[in-house]
C-alpha cells in the first residue's frame, strides 16, 4: 500500500524538523503509541495499542528509526510493527519546505501488511492508513501549535 | 456458565466456558454433528440453525446466548418416525445434494424460507438460497427441487 | 478460529448495562448482533476482556411511531425492520435498504442499533440515517443526549460515542408528503459488502419544485457521507433527467473520497457513484411524477 | 452390455442421500474418541523467511497443553514428503523435485507453512497456546511474481538451485516454424490466469488414534486417496500395512486438493497420536485452508496462431510459466495437461509447446478441477476468436472449418499426456455437437438481435468454445463384488467419494449385471479395511476406472451365480436369466433361485468345495486402461454487460457434451452444474489476490468470493454419447468437465457484447474492476 501526500503545519521548518526527530513528541504522536524508548542512536523501541472497528486493543511491539537525515529538510522513518494479529512495515520518505503559511511536508510511504490484518482486513486496510496518517500529522500539528504557543520554538 | 436448551424437542443443561461457539456446542458437546462448520465467520451457512425457529449462524453465536432457547438442527427435520420431510424428500428426488456438506445449513434455511414464503418464485429462492455456498451442485436441482417443495406450479 | 476467552455478562436492563459498561470501560464491548463482533473474535482481531450481551435487554427491542417521528430501538432486529408496516409507511427507504443488508440469517440476528454503532462505511443503514436525517439517543450511567446521524459517524469504524455510551434509540422523522425513496447498490454478490451504494430522499413541493434531495453514500468514503452537491443543485429546482445527471456527476467528485482495496479501484468507485447516485435519483423522482 | 438398460443409463436417485439428508453422514470433523486431544498450528505469518528460533515453553506452560513440537522434536520423524509424481519420460526434460518437510526447519517458504503443532485438551486452549510459542523470523524478500521470479538476481525459494525453475519442458509437433512461414495471418498475445482455491466447503481434517493393545492405527482423513495415504504412512511410522487403517469416510468435497498426500498435518497427527497415546484430531479452519490447502491455476502464457485466410489453422506456438508454488510434490500433470488440452478438438499439425515450472513463495500447487486443462482451452479458444475477427470470419465457422472429423479417431497427437501415455483422442463427433450448442443457444437468431439491441442500449453478446478434456486414465482401480447370503450385494472399491455419488453409479453398474434392484447394492468405499489397492479420486477417473473394475467383477460373479444355479437347477447356464434378485429358468420363471439362497449354498458349513472352485458368490477384479478416454464438449453463453458498472448478467448457458455411455444423466448433469458454477467462479469471482511480499490478502469467504446461487444461472444440458473403446462400459469421465472451457466462453461473450475491436480479455478472472479499466481503455482507443 502506498500513502503519499503532503500537509502543512503552521510552523517555522526548524521547528518542525525539531518536533519530528524529538521521540517523546512522537510517541505521543504515533496513533496508538504507549510508550516510545530509545535503542540506539534514531532508534526507539516501543509498545503500540490499536483499535479500529472488529480490531480491538491489538498489543504491537514497534520499532522506529529515522535515517538518511539532512537537516533540516530531508528524513526517513520507518515503523516496523509486530503483534498477534500481525505485522506492518512502513517506510516513508518526508521532505520539509517552507511556504508562505509554515512548512510542507511531503511525504511518500509504502506500507506491507501481513498476518491476520492482511489476511482478512484488507477491505479497510487503506482507510485504516490514511486515518493513522491523518491522525499523526494533525497531533503533530497540536504539538508544534502548543510548542510555538509556549515559546520552545527555537531551536 | 450454565446453559440450558432446547435442541430438536430434547431438553439439555451443559456448564460450558462462555466463549464456547454454539456450532462447537451443538457439535461436541451434545453431539448433533449434523450441523456443520465451513468458515466460522458467518459466510457458508453450513452450520445455519433454526433458533426460535428463523435461521441463524450457529457459528458466530455464543451458546450461552442460547440459554431459554428453542433450537432445530438438520436432525429434527425429519418425523420422529424417521420420513423425510417434503424439502428433505424433494432434495433426494432432484439430486439436490452431492458431497451433502452444505445440505444441513440448505435444508435449515430453506424450511425458515418455505414457511414464509410458501409459492416462491425461482429468483426469491436463488436470491434466500445465495446465504448458503455450495461448491458442487451448482445449486440448479437445489432451485428444483425447492419448487418441488414449495406450493409454486412446476413448469 | 476461536475467540479468546472473555468475561461474560447477559444484562436484563439497560441501567444493569449501562453500569456494566461504565465499570469496565475500554475493555467492554458491547454484544448486539454479534454478525460483525463474533466474526472479528473468531480471527481474533477483536479480544475483548469483558462482552456486554445486549440480547437480553428487553425495553431495547421495540418499533413505535408518532405523528411526526418513527422510534426503533436499538436492538430492534433488522429481520423486525424489514418486516415492520410502520417502517414500510414512516420510512419506506429502510425498507427499500433492507433487502441489500446480507442475507437472511443475518437481518434474524444482525440490530440496527449494532450496524450503527459499528459504523462500518460499507453498511447500508448509516447511509439510510443520513438521507433521512435520524437522530439517535445514546445513554450512559450519567444520562441521554441526542445526537443527529450527521454528526454522528466520524470516522472509519468511529462514532461520536463515549466510552460507556450506548446508542439506545433511532429516531427517524416520518416521511413527508410528495416524497419518494430509492436504494441501490453495486456489490459483487447479492449480500455481499457494497462495493458503492446510494439511498435517496427526496420531497417536491406542491409547486413541483425540489424541497429536499438527500442522498445518503456507502463505501466511497471512511464513513457514510451526504451527497451535498446534490442538494445544492437540485433543491429548488424542477429535476430533469439532464441535471440529475450534472448532479450525480458533480456530486461524484467532491463529496466522496473511495479508497481502493482488491475489488473495486477508486477511480471505479467513483464512477460507480455517478451511475449510483443518477439511478437512485431518477427513480425517486419518477415515482414522484407518477404519485 | 445388452442394449436394453434397466438401471444403467437411468436416472436413479442416490443410495448415500438419506443419511447426508438426515444430519446422520459420518463426516471426520464428527469423529470424536473418548480422551482425544486437539491439534493447532504455529503458522509462518511472512512468506519467505530464515527462522531465527521458536520457543515453544511459555506454550507449554499453558493449563490444558500437552505437548508442543516444532521441527527439532521430531527427529529422525523429520524427512521430507515424497515426489509422488515423478515426470513424464517426455525427452529432455527438466525436473527438480522439492518436497515439503512435515514442519519447517532453517527457512519458510510460504505464509501459512506450518513451524510448529500445539496439542491441548480442547482447540480453544491450543488456539491460545499457538500466541504463545514466540517465532522469530528474518524475513527475506519474497519470489511472487512469476515473470520476476525468472529474472537474473532473482532470490531464490529453494537456494540449493540455480534459479527458481522447478521444470522445463518442450513437446513439439510437426515444424510451427515451417507452418507459419506458409501463414497469411499470425495472431499473438500474452494471456494471463491467477490463481483460485479449491474451496470445498468441508475444509481438511484429520483424526488419528494409537490402539496400544491391538498396535493399531486409525486414521479417519479427508482424502481423496485413503489406500496411498495408508501405504505411505505404514512405511513412514515402520508399520506393517495391516497395522494402518486409513477411512476416507463422507467427504465433504474435494475437488482437487484433497488427493494432494502427505500434507504436513497428515504427516505430523499420526506420529503424534503414536507418541503420546492418545487420539488427536485436527480440523483445519477456513483461514488455514487458504494457506495449508494446496492451490492453483497461475500462468503466464506468450502465444500465438498461425492460419491461412480462411482461417484454417497451420499451427500454434505456445510458451508459458507455471506457478508451482513453494514445494511440487505434484510433479507436471498440471501443465502437462495444459500442454495437450490447448490443442483441442482441432486438426492442428504443428505445435510448439514449451513451459517453465516456477517456484515461488506461495502455497503448493496441486490440481484443482480441471487441473490446468481450462490454461490451454483459454489460449487456444482466444486465439481462435482474435483470428476470425481479423479474418472477417463468423467465430462458430472458423471452429467448424478446423475440427477433426469423425473418421480421425483413434487421433495420436504425437505428444505426451500427464500419464505418461501418448496423447490419443480415442473416439470422439465433435461438428454435432458444437451445431447443437449453436442451436440451443439461438446464436443465428442472436447475431441478428444484437444491434437492434445495441441501438436501446441494450449490450448483449454470445460465445461458443469449444474443448476435449483427458480423463479416466490408469493405473488401475479394483473392486470386489459380493453376494451375501441376504441376498444384500456388497461392492467394496477403494476410491473414496467427495459427492460424486459412488454409492449409487458402482451400484448401477453391478445391478445392470446380476439383476438385483439399485437400492440392494451396498458400497463401500473410502476405508483401506475393506479394500486395499487402489490408487483415489482424481482425473475424473472413478466411474470410468473403478466403474469398469466393478463391472468386471460383478460379471464374474455373475459367472459364478450361473454357474452355480446352472448345478442345482440343472439347466444349462444359457437356459437362465438373472432378474429380481433371482435366477429364474428361461420360459418357467416360476422355477429359480433367489441370490439370497444361492450365496447360502455357495458357503455351505458342511460339504465340500470343489478343487479349482472357490466359497461363497465374490470375486475380485481390477481396471487398468493403457490410457485415458477423451471427453469433449461445447458451451454457449449469452451474457449482457451494464457498460455503465461493467456488471455482467449471465443470460443462458448452454453445455453440450460428450462423456461416453452414461451411467446416470441426473448424476452427470449435477456433475455439469457444479462444474460450470466453479467456471462461472474462475471467470468473474475466484481469485486469490497476493501482495508483493506474499501475502494473502483475501483469506477469507468475505472476501474470496465463491459464485452463489444469484451468480449461476439455470445451465441447460444436453447429451452426445460417443462410447470409449478403451472400457467395455464405454465410459469417460465428465467430473471437471463443466469448468474447462467456462472462461473462455465468457472472455467472448463479453468482447461480443462491448463490441469494441480495442477491447479484448486476455485474462481470467475478470472482475468488474478490471473490465472498467478495459473499457476504459477501449473507448480511449
């Protein structure tokens, strides 16, 4: 599955760029996420919590790690995800740009899914990754409205 | 938990685990195999039940939701003198079954069927008949021998 | 496939279930139905703790009418519906919907209140509430509010229900003079999940004029949505069969966002709405012309 | 045989109905053992990955688990399953055989492939247990694309060989190369068929139990080949073949899989029960059915028709890959069948035929009814209907002007079938037959309709294909006919029954012979106890094959009751007729002996019995044809297609065929039925949707889609018997028959009804959504 787009937070771009490499904001960002440890250097090991629809409170082990960074405009993330229903791997390439309302973020990902998600969900599969998107990039967004409102903006 | 039913005029109590399925319970814990199981999750109808005397997925319910009921499996179609009834006797005549797997889930949702619509046309059969997948008959003597059964003129 | 042990509990009152769910929260799942939660627990893609068993809750199951409304209960079996004189005069839509909802042994079992709250876009009867602008009760330990269908489903399996809230009552305004209603749907097996569906509304005037054109759409968004440009263009206007078509067609491009999966493309699915949205229109407004 | 049948060609009712109707039908999920235990999987969730390790202790530790075993426990049990299939002695061909462990070790190779077997009190509690054994897989990319699974840097499913080809094969005919230097028109296109499910609606099961005292194994399995089952697994587990007994009892259809052996479940659950001595049972749910069943149907074929312009056909050019999925135990029948069935019922000289086998990381491909015939139909069928548009030739002609005649049979094709017997057509008429579809259908008629039709908008359209389907071959199947001193006759067969209705054609057959009434024939079938050798169900084979075995035997017991009444009557045996259970006199019929009376003198308590002569009214005999009989047949659709969804209404279907003497019209006409529904499956519903990684993503009847009955339309048959000259009753078989040529009759049909010459089908199956995008790309131009 492929999930490409792009989003505007209200923002400075060293603000955004800043927010997206802090794991504590993406923990709290990341649909689901309960708790978001660092493993390495741009690696976090966590536990993950979803619920959409038939799916109830499936438990993921999740691994996330950020690559191939130029700052402050260039970044990979990928999330690999396990649990019993499953297993997803995503990776998405994002590219900051400042326009005339704040930073654009484009982003460009492919998603595999497997298990029984795969198996027998596929119907709502695509939904199911454009709302975790959508709801990632708006919490993202309340996250930077709140740093900037509470003057951490600068980096 | 307790439960406590009536399945084809006999009386039964079992204490079973709440999660047990009622095709399972049927099946292995009072031992009326005739019912049987093709997807568990709702789609074949070959373990379709009368309860309370309309069809339903004996598979996506509980057995304990069956406590105080009235269930009909394929095995009280028949008289107690052990002659066919007419669906049953009709599905002989036609060659309406072959492998017979599917046949308890037809012979119970098509009795429900017959009762409310007792002169159907050929398309309200097809159209009672498509919740019920059979892989052999192609499903045309089925259609036959329901017209056989039914108060409709044969062609 | 077997669903992993749960703690079980077979209310006989709403306020019993109402506390039940309070108390346990989100680990509780409510049971109506059971055709779409049984499934997903055998695939144990849903392993709820505890299953709050509402078949047993009487005051839940009950079809009732008024001069202006239509009242279901939440538990209220779409067998009933579909069955049901009053629904076929209140809200003959719901009707017009029922036969498309899956098969027989699953309307026996399967609740409206069930197919609301699970709010899966593919179902026929949010789109139904929708175009006939129903409301829905929903209750909890600590009250009632009401709540019209279009703020109601918000998301893709997401409603605007609070963890301990039950919807309780489906409120349908009866229908008007001069108005029609139509349901269709392209599925690729009669039953199966739609892969688009429209569910039509509408009333003329005494003057022949439009008053209301509601078109209520499934599968071509993640949640049942309001064919709004149909109303902007036909409300107030006298329909010809030329701008049904310019609405179905302006309609299929902004109000739906499809998504595609191994059936249906979205580029597919939008073409299916036009035709859908066409059709459905057009039958309306012919019987209108011939009432 | 007499040329007046009394039960033989007659439209008896089933024998086996009863208990089917009546909940009573012993299927193997309704085994149950006092003690016995539950088995569940630990299945690999990726389709192709290094195993790291699997801990199985926390599962152990679960309250009601007895025992979990991954591919370390089993020692020395751990070898791979056999070839039981090995490769036709076709010149220069290329085979790697690849079996299948009973559980995974080192890698997995398909999602779904079984890592480990939990054994609990209850299959709730191994269903928990199986979330508790921790897997630790690397994934590695996965082989799913078959074009890309040949290509340079391919990774490899089987690492140990140089690529991911399973088998090259060339089988050529005449000089295609010659022929289309001499061709005014050559037609070329790639065709495309994916892979479907068997889908019987009973899924798999098994039930094994350890009899300490009587060192005696039962297994009740759902096989379409219990003796094989039971020899292979005697061997396996160091036990004589009396110490096995394997009952194939009701089935709950096949179709196909079902004769795949030695799954790994089949592997795993007998060992077990022996090593814990207990019975274990095991029934496989619809999920893992889509994953542990075998599969088929994927190809890729690059072909094309040589013809002259009126459209007589010089030669054809095939070459194709072949998904054989992770293991081929199965060996080439799938696309060795699709080799020969291309050719048709056409004269067609020259053919050049050359395939690929693939691994890949999906499940095992075994045949599916129709067994890769339906590939070579398609192929051919669509060439055929491309050629007579480009030719300006009416489709059903420029079949009419190719098709061998009746004075070419016996046909030799010079090429080789799956049975590793010559391609011989052995009788066959195919221009009546194709006439009397184009009759039934009304195709003039139609023709002439179309475009008043097409001007209301209307958009209707017809095919006619047309195909020859190898059926009923070797090696052998036997039977045992025995009158028992009741007067009740016993017929014992080793084929077991998915529904085709054993009980009731055997029964025909041997009532024909000795007389008695079809309800006083009793079959056995399908338990290794009371028939021993045989080899199962498959290759529409049972009636023709084990029909003709117990045709031969209840001739000598026929032989044997003559003689015998001929003794006590003393009348010669000439002088007496076998009618109603009895032995009457020619011209007294008050005089005679009941078979009841008769089967009592001939196992007398005291007496003797004579030298050279043997007790009782039984007898024994086997059926081995050299090679198979060849059905054929027609079909005619008329479909209409809402160019606005690109939804197809199938209008009429019309099936004209030709599968020899028949035993029972009703019975083949059920087989038909069900045949063209799995057709109608094929074309429009059926197809198993893989991701690039592997994985399934419709592993489930919600969204696998079997045709229901609003998708089947009424089918009308009707009937052509050209007997087979290779078995005395004449018979071939017709079990797949119903959906080889459905696909191809479709694409056609629906082309006619587009009526665009930019629109063109050359892959099944065709969903709606791909004929929008079809039509949408027609209509672009």
């Amino acid at each position: 599955m492929k999930l490409d787009g792009t989003f505007t937070f209200g923002g400075p771009q060293e603000s955004v760029w800043a927010l997206l490499q802090d794991p504590a904001v993406l923990a709290r960002s990341l649909p689901g996420v309960e708790k978001l440890d660092a493993s390495g250097p741009d690696q976090y090991r966590g536990v993950m919590k979803v619920s959409v629809g038939p799916v109830t409170a499936a438990k993921f082990d999740v691994a996330v790690a950020l690559t191939d960074k130029v700052e402050p405009s260039h970044f990979v993330m990928q999330v690999d995800a396990k649990g019993a229903v499953g297993h997803t791997k995503g990776t998405a390439v994002i590219d900051l740009a400042p326009v005339e309302s704040g930073t654009e973020m484009r982003y460009s990902s492919t998603v595999q899914v497997g298990g029984t998600i795969a198996a027998v969900g596929q119907r709502m599969l695509e939904s199911v990754g454009r709302t975790m998107m959508k709801q990632a990039l708006e919490s993202l967004d309340r996250e930077l409205k709140a740093r900037l409102a509470n003057g951490r903006s600068a980096t | 938990m307790k439960v406590a039913v009536t399945v084809n005029g006999v009386a039964y109590e079992r204490d079973i685990e709440a999660r047990l399925l009622l095709s399972d319970f049927l099946r292995g814990d009072l031992g009326l195999t005739g019912t049987h199981v093709g997807c568990e999750h709702g789609v074949c109808g070959a373990c379709t039940i009368l309860f309370d005397g309309e069809p339903a997925r004996s598979c996506i319910m509980f057995a304990v939701q069956a406590d105080g009921h009235q269930i009909q499996t394929v095995e009280g179609l028949a008289s107690p003198d052990g002659a066919l009834s007419p669906l049953q006797q009709a599905f002989h005549e036609k060659h309406a079954l072959q492998c017979g797997f599917c046949t308890p889930g037809m012979l119970t949702t098509l009795t429900a069927f017959l009762k409310n619509v007792p002169a159907p046309t050929e398309l309200q059969i097809r159209e009672a008949l498509s919740a019920n997948l059979c892989r052999c008959t192609g499903y045309q003597h089925i259609v036959e021998a329901v017209i056989v059964a039914s108060r409709t003129p044969l062609p | 496939m077997k669903p992993a042990p749960f703690a079980y509990h077979a209310p006989f009152s709403l306020d019993e279930a109402l506390d039940l769910l309070h108390e346990h929260g989100y680990d509780a799942k409510a049971l109506a139905g059971g055709q779409s939660l049984i499934p997903a627990m055998n695939f144990r893609l849903a392993t709820p703790a505890v299953l709050v068993d509402l078949n047993r809750v009487d005051s839940l199951r009950s079809v009732s009418r008024d001069t202006t409304t239509l009242q279901l209960g939440a538990m209220t079996r779409h067998r009933t519906l579909e069955q049901s004189q009053d629904v076929a005069q209140m809200a003959p839509l719901v009707s017009a919907a029922m036969p498309f909802v899956a098969h027989e042994a699953i309307r026996t079992r399967g609740t409206i209140g069930g197919s609301l709250a699970h709010a899966d876009p593919a179902a026929e009867l949010p789109a139904v509430m929708l175009a006939l602008d129903a409301s829905f009760t929903l209750a909890s330990r600590s009250g009632s509010r009401v709540v019209p269908a279009s703020a109601f489903f918000l998301g893709l399996f997401t409603t605007a229900m609070e963890p301990g809230e039950l919807l309780v009552n489906i409120t349908i305004p009866a229908r008007a003079d001069r108005s029609a209603a139509a349901f269709d749907e392209v599925s690729r097996r009669h039953g199966d999940f739609a892969l688009a569906g429209a569910a039509a509304y509408v009333v003329n005037g005494a003057d022949g004029k439009c008053e209301v054109a509601r078109v209520g759409l499934l599968s071509l968004a993640d949640r049942p949505v309001l064919a709004a440009e149909v109303a902007r263009l036909l409300e107030g206007t006298r329909p010809s069969k030329e701008s049904i078509r310019e609405a179905a067609e302006a309609s299929a491009q902004v109000d739906i966002d499809p998504t595609s999966d191994i059936h249906a493309s979205s580029r597919y699915r939008r073409q299916l709405a036009a035709v859908l949205i066409r059709r459905v229109l057009e039958r309306a407004f012919l019987s209108l012309e011939h009432a | 045989m007499p040329a007046e049948h009394r039960y033989l060609s007659a439209r008896v009712t089933r024998n086996e109905d009863a208990r089917l109707l009546t909940g009573r039908a012993r299927f193997v999920d309704d085994v149950q053992v006092p003690g016995m235990l539950h088995a569940a999987f630990v299945r690999s969730d990726y389709a192709h990955a290094r195993i790291v390790s699997i801990d199985t202790s926390a599962a152990r530790a679960r309250a009601g688990v007895v025992a979990v075993y991954a591919a370390a426990d089993l020692g020395e049990y751990l070898t791979p399953a056999p070839l039981l299939v090995p490769p036709p002695p076709i010149p220069d061909v290329v085979f790697h055989a690849r079996t299948h462990l009973p559980l995974a070790r080192d890698k997995v190779r398909y999602v779904g492939e079984p890592l480990a077997i939990v054994i609990a009190e209850s299959r709730y509690i191994a269903e928990d247990a199986v979330r508790d054994v921790l897997v630790d897989l690397d994934p590695l990319d996965p082989v799913v694309d078959l074009e890309a699974a040949m290509a340079d840097g391919a990774p490899r499913v089987h690492e140990d060989l140089e690529s991911n080809a399973a088998a090259k094969v060339v089988q050529t005919k005449g000089n295609y190369e010659a022929a289309r230097q001499q061709a005014d028109l050559i037609v070329r296109r790639r065709f495309l068929y994916d892979r479907g499910a068997s889908a019987a609606i009973e899924n798999r099961a098994i039930v094994a139990q350890w009899d300490t005292g009587a060192e005696e194994l039962t297994i009740w399995d759902t096989t379409q080949a219990p003796i094989p089952i039971r020899n292979g697994m005697a061997a396996r587990l160091g036990l004589l073949e009396s110490q096995v007994r394997v009952v194939a009892p009701f089935v709950g259809g096949g179709f196909g899989p079902k004769i795949m052996m030695f799954y790994p479940e089949e592997l795993v659950i007998p060992w077990v029960a022996i090593r814990l001595g207990r019975a274990v049972k095991w029934t496989e749910d619809r999920r893992e059915n889509f994953y542990a069943t075998t599969q088929e149907r994927g190809q890729v074929h690059e072909a094309e028709m040589a013809l002259t312009r009126e459209g007589r056909i010089l030669g054809v050019r095939d070459h194709f890959l072949f998904d054989t999925g992770a293991y081929d135990p199965y060996g080439l029948t799938i696309p060795i069948n699709t080799q020969c069935t291309l050719l048709g019922p056409y004269d067609i000289a020259n053919y050049d035929s050359r395939f690929t086998a693939v691994f890949t990381n999906k499940p095992i491909v075994t045949p599916v009814r129709g067994a890769g015939r339906q590939h070579g139909v398609f192929v051919s069928e669509r060439l055929l209907d491309l050629a007579a548009k480009e030719l300006g030739i009416d489709r059903v002609e420029i079949r009419r002007r190719n098709l061998l005649g009746p004075d070419r049979f016996p046909h030799n094709h010079g090429i080789m079938f799956q049975d590793s017997a010559p391609l011989v057509y052995d009788s066959g008429n195919y221009l009546p037959t194709l006439e009397r579809a184009v009759e039934m259908i009304g195709y003039e008629q139609l023709r002439g309709e179309q475009a008043r039709m097409r001007a209301e908008g209307r958009h209707v359209g017809v095919g006619v294909v047309c195909y020859v389907e190898g059926t009923g071959i070797g090696p052998y199947e036997g039977a045992r006919v025995t009158v028992e001193p009741s007067g009740v006759v016993r017929v014992a067969t080793g084929v077991g029954t998915q529904g085709q209705g054993h009980y009731t054609v055997f029964a025909q057959i041997v009532a024909e012979v000795l007389g008695v009434d079809v309800t006083n024939v009793k079959v056995v079938t399908g338990d290794t106890r009371e028939f021993q050798w045989g080899t199962g169900t498959f290759a529409s084979r049972g009636a023709a094959v084990a029909g003709s075995a117990c045709h031969a035997a209840a001739l000598s017991v026929r032989g044997k009751i003559l003689k015998l009444a001929s003794q006590l009557l003393s009348v010669p045996e000439d002088g007496l007729e076998l009618k109603d259970a009895r032995v009457e006199v020619n011209g007294s019929p008050e005089r005679g002996l009941t078979l009841a009376e008769l089967a009592g003198r001939a196992n007398p308590l005291r007496g003797a019995v004579r030298p050279g002569s043997e007790p009782g009214l039984e007898s024994t005999a086997y059926f081995g044809p050299d090679r198979g009989s060849t059905a054929s047949g027609v079909h005619a659709v008329m479909v209409e297609v809402d160019p606005e969804t690109a939804m197809v209404d199938i209008k009429r279907y019309v099936v004209v065929h030709d599968c020899g003497t028949m035993i029972n019209p009703l019975l083949v006409e059920g087989q038909i039925h069900g045949g063209v529904a799995h057709g109608i499956g094929n074309a429009f519903y059926e197809q198993l949707v893989y991701d690039d990684q592997g994985q399934l993503l419709n592993a489930s009847l919600m969204d696998y889609l079997l045709p229901t009955a609003t998708d089947v339309p009424p089918i009308e048959t009707d009937h052509r018997e050209t007997p087979s000259p290779f078995n005395p009753v004449g018979l071939k078989g017709v079990g797949e028959a119903g959906c080889i040529p459905s696909g191809a009759a479709f694409a056609q049909a629906v082309e006619d009804a587009i009526g665009n010459p930019a629109f063109e089908i050359l892959q099944i199956p065709m969903s709606p959504d791909l004929l929008f995008d079809l039509m949408t790309e027609a209509r672009r131009g």
